[in-house]
C-alpha cells in the first residue's frame, strides 16, 4: 500500500517495450506500472505530469558505479544502480551488502554487487550465498581481475551452482601491472607506464573459456578492444552466457586525449587507439556490447590533481551516460528503442530487477527525456560530488526533465540548459 | 655557417616560452638559439673569473624531489656563476607525500618568490602540473620518463662542437629506451635538428611504437652501430636486471655492453657518450669510456654548466626586463 497517489504521466511519446514509440499516458499505482498506451487517462486524485511530447522512458539502470552519489544519478536518469564492491571496507560480508543494499531508498534503488573474493584479494572465495540472501544481484571481481584461474574457474563453479552472473574487469594483471596507459605512441612521448591492449584479450580468452568449463554465466564490465570483442561475439556465437558493457568513454574518445597529461582521462582500462574506439561502436551497433554504464567513480583533486601516474583512476560518468549514448543514435548507429536496452532493459535483466522497461507490471521507475536538448558538459558545476569528467566543456544533447522512482517524483526541476 | 632553418629572430621571439618543461613543442632554431646562447659560457667557465652577475638579486630554487647528484650540482653551479642566489630543496624520495603536497609543495616555492624553480620528479607530467600553478618560469630537470630536456641540449650541444653539422649525422642512443627520459628529449632533440636517429635495445627495453618519433629501431647492436657517428650509452638501472627485463647484467653487457671491439663497427672517429652516471663493465667498458679521443663524457658535464646557465638567463630575462624580452 503506498502512500503516494497514483500517477500518471500524460502528453509523452512512450518507448514501449517492444521497441515502438507511441504517443500517450502511462499510469502508475502503488510503485508499479499498471496502463500504458494511447488510451491511457489520468484518474481523479492522480497526480498528474504532462511530459509535453517529450520522451517517456525507462529510468536507467546502472551496472558497477563506485559511488552512491544520489545528485548525479538522478540529473543522469539513472534509477536504479549496481554498486561495485570496491567499497572501504569491500562489500565482501552480508551484512555490508544489506546496508548497501538499503542506502539509496527510497528515491534510488542500490543493488550491491557481492566480491567475489575476501577484501577483493582474488584468492579467497566470499560468502557470496549469504551475500546474495542479503540483497546482492551478482557477484563482482571488482578493479581487478582474478589472475589465479584457478580461483577463477572455483568461483565460476559456484555463481553457476547459486545462478549469480559473475561480472569481471578484463585485464590480465600481470602484464597491465602498474600501467595507466595503453602501449602505443602517445605513452610513449608521455612517458606514462604502460601496457598492451593485448593484455584485455588475454583475460577475456580465459574467462570465457572458464565460463564455459563451469557453465556460469559471465559479463565483462567494459570491453574496449576489437580483440576483446571478436572473443565476445565468437563466444556469443557459440550459444554461450557471455555478456559485454561498456563505458561511453571508450566510444567517445582514444588514447589520444591523454595528452598533455590530462588526469581526467586517467581511466582503468587505459583508452584505447583510434581503431579500437570504432571497434567499439561497431559493437555496440551489432549487438555483441549488451550494456552501456558510467562507472560513475567521483574522484576530487586529491586523487585527480596529481601526476597522471599516480592519480587515481575513474570518471564521474553518471550525468554524461545518457547523452553520450545519444550520440550514438543521432549518429545512426543504433536507434533509440535499442539505447535505452543498452541504459535500462539489459542491466535489469542481468541484475534479475522487475524494472528497465516500460510495461504493466514492472516498477514504475520512469525518466521523461528531451532527446534533442542540448547543454555543455562543465565540470566545475556537476550534480556529481565531484567534477572528473573527460568530457569537460564539450557540447552534449539529451537532459532528463523529470525522473520517477516507484511511480514518485524524484526530480522534475527543469534545469536551464 | 647557419643552415636556414637554424635562424631566429631577435629578441623575446627568438624563445618565446615561459619555461622548459620539454623539447617537444620547441622549433629548430629555438634549440640552435640555447645553443647559440650556451657557447659565451663555455668560454667564460674556461677561464680564470668564472661568475658574471647577470642573475644577481634573483632567487632560484632548485626543488628535486628524486635524488641527484650531478643535475644538481650542475644547475646549482649554473645559478651561481650567473650570480644568483641559489637555493637547493633535496627531498628524498621517501620523505615526500605523493598528492597534494606536491602541488601545496609547489605554491609554497612560489609564495617564496623564486624567481626561477627547477624540478626533478619522479612522475611523467609533474614538471608541467607545478609549471601550471606557478608564477615563474619551471625548468624540467627530469620528470619520470617523460623528459629531461637540459640532457638533450647540453648533448646536442657537445655534439655541435665536435661535429659541426647535425644533418646526415647518424646518432645511435643504446639501453634502456623504455625508462628513460634522456632518451626521449635526446630523440626529439636530434631528430629536430636533422640528424638520424637510431635506438637500439632488446624489446622489453623497447617503447611501443617509438619509430612514429621518427627513429629507427634496433635490436641488435652492432647492425645499429655500423656507420654511426655517435654512439650514445644510456645507464642500465640495475634493479632492472632482476630478471624482469635483463636475464642478468653479464648476459646484457653480452648483447648491449660497448666494448672497444664493438665501438670498431662504428665511424672511426664516432663519438662516445654517456649522461652518467655509469655502470663500467656493463653497458660501457672502462676502456671505452676513458678513450682519451673519443669519448665526450666529461664534456659532456661541462657543457652541462653551460646549457644550463642559458637556459636560466634566457628564461628570466622577462623577469630582469632585459630589453626586447621584457
């Protein structure tokens, strides 16, 4: 029973889960979704939101953010996100997994995504049933890889056995070891410690091929490399459960924008070359990239305002996820039905969530977005609690107007672009 | 006589940048002008009266955050022939906070109104982070293994005196590329200046995609060394040889080490040089290093003095309102 009126929300062009956008309503009672469609009609004692032919989309689901930066995810649209483990302390026990899992509530639902291994030291395998009874979605390798396979392949075994994705960073970490860049030209004239792109095929390789073994379900957080996506579409080809994100950063920009020593693209995995960064758009439009997310990693000066070697890396990518994806679509790579399975539908399937798309039955987590509105990406006035992004000045389009979390508003301001 | 790409104008145009964080960004003839500009001070070191206090009343600080001893010694000698005064902040490694405190580090030095402030850090891009939050002109001394462009001109500039011309000049630079910053400011150095440059080490040593510098890539050392008219040795870190990069350092001096059987594969009168200081018996042989005809690796610290005493005259003669530069 909730506490809030129903509502509905009128006057919009609904993304319906078929992938068709039709102009109409959609009506919400007690956190769910209950009308959709043309012939829907606000009731008396319904709270009532003209979208005014905006977009009326599913709230986006965010996989393996390391902050919980409420903000910025709701200037993004984002809703619902999955929490990487990477936490201090790690969320490697239950009970750090049901605070996490209870922190954002109730206008931002958290999913904690449990360690795969004690204190993420990749030896020891976590409590990661008892994890899951306390609320944690899938199991996280966290930053790091697993370079022990076989640690990697126990672990695989058992998320199989308990039905749990395992979601993994693909680098192997003995050849990235203290590199912050990627081999190539432009480590090179900076100096910068770096690493082969090699290095995300290798780990790819193994992990699949470990998956297979054990019959478990894997998705590797970002894959940024044209050899780290043959390996994806190949074991996709094969019928297997391999799934592949990735972060706007890696179809937006190449190595290239490290120069001049700009911490702010200080990333893990490095930026790639030119060629990998069409490799990845190419993906994205043919399917083998299942999921866009932000990494949302909020970094302040005392972490950024260093010698790029020894900054921390991460971007707040939260408030930049949906326009960048955007891009996309008014670049004609992909359409717009399959930029919000990319945002909401896929990450809510992989994480088991009732939410992601518009349709009776599911929770009522809804964005209403102008697809076209354009604005200028600054830093120094970010939602975020921190202002590292890559993508400092550059002109963007897409805003989210308002945003709903279980058929309630939780952002409707509209924001001067 | 100067070939035409040499020449510069007179004047603040001559080298109109703030600093020196690096050789990237600098023309030709703004390297020929440091050149030009170190040669009255190789003269005046020469002599008997060694100061002349052109810099007097100036303070410059030379703040090395990674041990030296001779980059050091030579900016602080630099300084103080030029009559400055010269002020040394040696911060062990391990007694400086990473973060913050470098840039807080930074502003403290500029509060003190130094005139001038050299760096050496261990981290690539840390020199041009301070240059970005001080007031006055930066000098990279080092900076992880990004640059350290001092090296490259006082280099260039005792390969200027012996040779003459750089164009068609074949210069082999062999060790570990990988790591090191006077390789790369060497690189673009000579390079700019027209001479050909070769790099020479086992791929582990090797950085990726170093022929887009516009070198030629070696891997073995005596085809690297045929008609080389200089021969460049760069110091092996011996924590290096652990096994990691090098099976061990007698299996390295094996394929790298500059023994005066090899030095015969190259130009008869090649030179032979090192930025010290040196492991004898690994990357270079005692007999090499000491050929009397040869080997320019004490001119090499000379010409150290001098290339630096430019390059604090030249930067800070918009500080001194010297007339054309203010």
């Amino acid at each position: 029973m909730s506490l809030h009126a129903p509502l509905t929300i009128t006057n919009g062009r609904l993304l319906l889960a078929d992938g068709r956008i039709e102009t109409g309503s959609i009506r919400c009672e007690a956190g769910f979704i209950t009308a959709i469609g043309a012939d829907v009609q606000a009731q008396d004692g319904d709270t009532v939101h003209d979208a005014r032919r905006s977009l009326i989309a599913p709230g986006l689901v965010d996989i393996g953010v390391f902050a919980i930066d409420k903000p910025a995810f709701h200037f993004g649209g984002v809703t619902r996100a999955a929490l990487m483990p990477d936490q201090n302390p790690p969320l490697d026990t239950p009970a750090r997994v049901r605070f996490a899992a209870q922190s954002g509530k109730p206008d931002f639902w958290v999913h904690p995504l449990a360690a795969a291994t004690q204190e993420l030291g990749g030896t020891a395998l976590a409590e990661i049933a008892m994890m899951r009874d306390a609320g944690a979605r899938a199991v996280c390798t966290g930053r790091r890889w697993v370079g022990d396979s076989g640690t990697m392949l126990r672990l695989l075994q058992y998320t199989g056995m308990l039905g749990m994705t395992v979601i993994t960073h693909a680098e192997d970490g003995g050849i990235v070891g203290n590199a912050v860049a990627t081999s190539g030209e432009m480590a090179t004239r900076l100096g910068l410690p770096s690493a082969p792109a090699q290095a995300e095929a290798l780990a790819i390789a193994r992990d699949i091929a470990l998956a297979e073994m054990a019959g478990a379900a894997i998705h590797f957080r970002n894959v940024t490399t044209a050899a780290g996506l043959d390996l994806v579409r190949g074991a996709k080809a094969r019928g297997l459960n391999v799934t592949a994100g990735v972060s706007p950063a890696y179809f937006m920009l190449s190595n290239l924008a490290i120069g001049a020593f700009r911490t702010f693209t200080h990333l893990s995995p490095a930026l790639r070359c030119e060629d990998d960064r069409q490799a990845v758009i190419a993906a994205v439009a043919d399917g083998t990239i299942d999921i866009v997310a932000s990494g949302h990693d909020p970094r302040g000066p005392e972490d950024k305002r260093l010698p790029f070697a020894d900054s921390a890396p991460g971007m707040a990518g939260a408030e930049t996820l949906l326009p960048l994806t955007l891009s996309l679509v008014r670049d004609g790579v992909i359409d717009m039905a399959r930029a919000f399975d990319l945002l909401a539908a896929n990450p809510a399937r992989l994480l088991g969530v009732n939410a992601g798309r518009l349709e009776v039955g599911a929770e009522a987590d809804i964005a209403v977005v102008d697809t076209e509105r354009p604005w200028i990406v600054n830093s120094d006035k970010m939602a975020a609690s921190a202002g590292n992004t890559p993508f400092d000045r550059q002109p963007v389009q897409g805003r989210v107007l308002a945003l709903f979390k279980g058929g309630v508003v939780v952002r409707t301001k509209k924001t001067a672009g | 006589m100067t070939p035409p790409e040499y020449t510069y104008p007179d004047g603040a145009l001559a080298f109109p940048h703030r600093g020196l964080v690096g050789i990237a960004g600098l023309a030709p003839h703004e390297i020929w002008f440091l050149l030009d500009e170190a040669e009255q001070w190789v003269e005046m070191n020469r002599g008997a009266q060694k100061r002349r206090e052109l810099l007097s009343g100036l303070t410059i600080i030379n703040a090395f955050f990674e041990n030296s001893t001779r980059t050091l010694l030579s900016f602080e000698i630099a300084g103080k022939r030029l009559g400055a005064d010269v002020v040394n902040m040696a911060v062990a490694n391990s007694s400086v906070k990473k973060g913050e405190t470098l840039i807080d580090t930074a502003m403290t030095l500029n509060a003190m109104r130094a005139d001038a402030i050299v760096i050496r850090h261990a981290s690539s891009g840390a020199v041009a982070l301070i240059a970005g939050k001080v007031d006055c002109p930066v000098l990279n001394a080092g900076d992880g293994q990004h640059e350290h462009p001092t090296q490259a001109l006082l280099d260039a500039l005792t390969i200027r005196q012996a040779k003459r011309a750089f164009n068609g000049l074949r210069v082999t630079i062999c060790g570990d590329i990988l790591h090191s910053r006077v390789a790369r400011s060497n690189i673009l150095c000579l390079a700019s200046l027209g001479a050909e440059v070769r790099v020479c080490a086992p791929p582990a040593l090797m950085p990726a995609d170093i022929e887009q510098m516009g070198v030629k890539v070696f891997h073995d050392f005596d085809a690297a060394l045929k008609g080389a008219d200089v021969v460049m040795m760069l110091r092996l870190q011996l924590e290096r040889m652990e096994g990691q990069f090098i099976p061990s350092p007698r299996e390295y001096r094996h394929l790298y080490g500059l023994t005066l059987e090899r030095l015969e594969k190259a130009e008869s009168n090649a030179l032979v040089m090192h930025p010290g200081p040196m492991n004898r018996g690994i990357e270079i042989d005692s007999n090499v290093a000491d050929l009397v005809e040869r080997s320019m690796i004490t001119t090499q610290v000379e010409m150290g003095v001098a290339i630096r005493m430019a390059c604090l005259d030249v930067l800070t003669r918009k500080g001194r309102k010297q007339e054309g530069w203010a």
